[in-house]
C-alpha cells in the first residue's frame, strides 16, 4: 500500500506550523519528497546486503513478522516487473520503450522461437569478460548458454536526444524476444492543488501523485523530509530533531 502524499503534507505542515517554525509550499515540498523517497528507496541496498550478512551468519531473527531482510525486500515488490525489449537496429542491440525508469536488471529471459524453442536465462557480464567469453571457442554463447552485455546509447525521441540502456545480447537471431525483469525507480510524488477564492491551496487527488513507498515507511519520509524542511526555512532546532529522530530509527530497523 502506498503513502498518501496529502498525508504527508499536512502532517508536515502541521508540525512546522504548531510553534509558528514557517511554512513550505507545494513546489518546494514536492522536490523535498521527491529526493527524500529516493533516498529511502537507495538506501534499501546496502541495508538489504548488511541485512543478509546477518542472514548468513544465522545472527537475525527469522520468524515470519520479524525477518528484516525480507521485510526490506518486500518493499521492493512494488517497483519490479517484467520489461519487454525492442531490438534498435541501428545500436544493434535492445532498448526498453515503455514508461518508467529503470534502476536495476535482474533475470534477462531470450526466446528464440524454433522447434524446439528456447527461453533462455541470459547471463549478464561486463564488457571485458564478454569479449574473453565470446572470442573464445571453448566458450562461445549459444541459444541454450546466451550472454548479455549493457551499455548506454544515445537515442532521438523528439524533440530531443535521450541517453537510453542498451542490452546487446549473443547469439542473436531475427526473430528472438527479450524479457527481463526490471527494478524501476519510483515515480515522483506530486501534491498537486487548485486556487480557492482567498487564493488557498486546495488539495486535488486526480493529479496528484502518491508516494510509491509502503506504508511503513510514512514516518520516515515525514522525517526526512522535516529535516530539509528545516534547512529552507533556516530553523536548526528541526534540523537537529529530526535528524536525530532519522538516526534513531535507522539503528532500530538494523539493530
């Protein structure tokens, strides 16, 4: 379940308002929101690699409520699915055409239809070892064994030049698909709001844009986003609460 973004705000406000500490309109807590959901979403990776230390060395609890590192994983539920690839036959190589931003690549899936059809698990390696590996005859890809390399290219969706991911994929057929299942970065909240007659903000839902973050994460961006909210409007004492609140709560998520 995602975080209401008017939720947010008002308690934001509320809590800046109560001892008259100032005040954050739309736009700046909007880009606050923004940087502070990307945050947290970043932070889900070394805190799930520290995590599955603890997992390994048998030191974390696995009961079914208080496992952490599963916990930190199921958060990332909302942000994986499957993509399907285009192949770019001027870069020579697959390039992702839907919406969204993607952040990470996890299991890349290459059919190569035929009697019998291939749906191949591609390995992902790095450019040098997919030269050694495809130069070598002892190693040489196949439908069966295929391999993948990324890179970036430059591609011209109007009006403008976009930098775009490139996945080149060997063997290549003409008729193959590319599959792969994706981790997109969060799309960017919005609170978003008409003009009242005394020129108040009014909250509008349809635009606007929740945080793509679980529920459980409601305090921490409240938080954080409290802390940048005191460097705007030059307050220390918030700055000082609530990063010591965001430390507090960061020691008990990982402890």
């Amino acid at each position: 379940m995602a975080v209401s973004i008017n939720t947010v705000y008002q308690t934001v406000l509320y809590i800046l308002n109560k001892e008259q500490r100032g005040y954050i309109p739309p736009a700046e807590f909007n880009s606050l929101a923004t940087q502070v959901q990307s945050e947290i979403f970043i932070s889900y990776f070394p805190d799930g690699n520290q995590l599955n230390r603890q997992n390994q060395n048998n030191t974390q609890n696995d009961s079914e409520f208080f496992n952490m590192f599963k916990d930190t994983a199921y958060k990332l539920y909302p942000f994986e699915r499957d993509a399907s690839f285009t192949y770019n036959t001027v870069n020579l190589g697959w390039t992702y055409q839907g919406a969204g931003i993607i952040y990470k690549l996890g299991d890349i899936i290459s059919t190569y239809p035929g009697n019998p059809t291939y749906n191949s698990i591609t390995e992902l390696v790095s450019q040098s070892d997919f030269n050694k590996i495809t130069r070598s005859r002892l190693t040489t890809p196949t439908v069966q064994y295929p391999l993948a390399v990324t890179t970036q290219t430059t591609t011209l969706i109007t009006p403008s030049l976009v930098q775009q991911l490139l996945v080149k994929v060997t063997p290549f057929a003409a008729d193959m698909t590319l599959n792969i299942n994706c981790l997109f970065a969060p799309t960017a909240p919005s609170w978003e709001f008409s003009i009242g007659t005394q020129g108040q903000y009014i909250y509008d839902t349809g635009p606007s844009v929740n945080f793509e973050l679980d529920v459980s994460e409601k305090n921490n961006l409240i938080i954080n986003i409290l802390k940048y909210a005191g460097v705007i409007i030059n307050d220390p004492t918030i700055i000082q609460v609530a990063s010591q609140e965001a430390q507090q709560t960061s020691i008990n998520e990982k402890s």
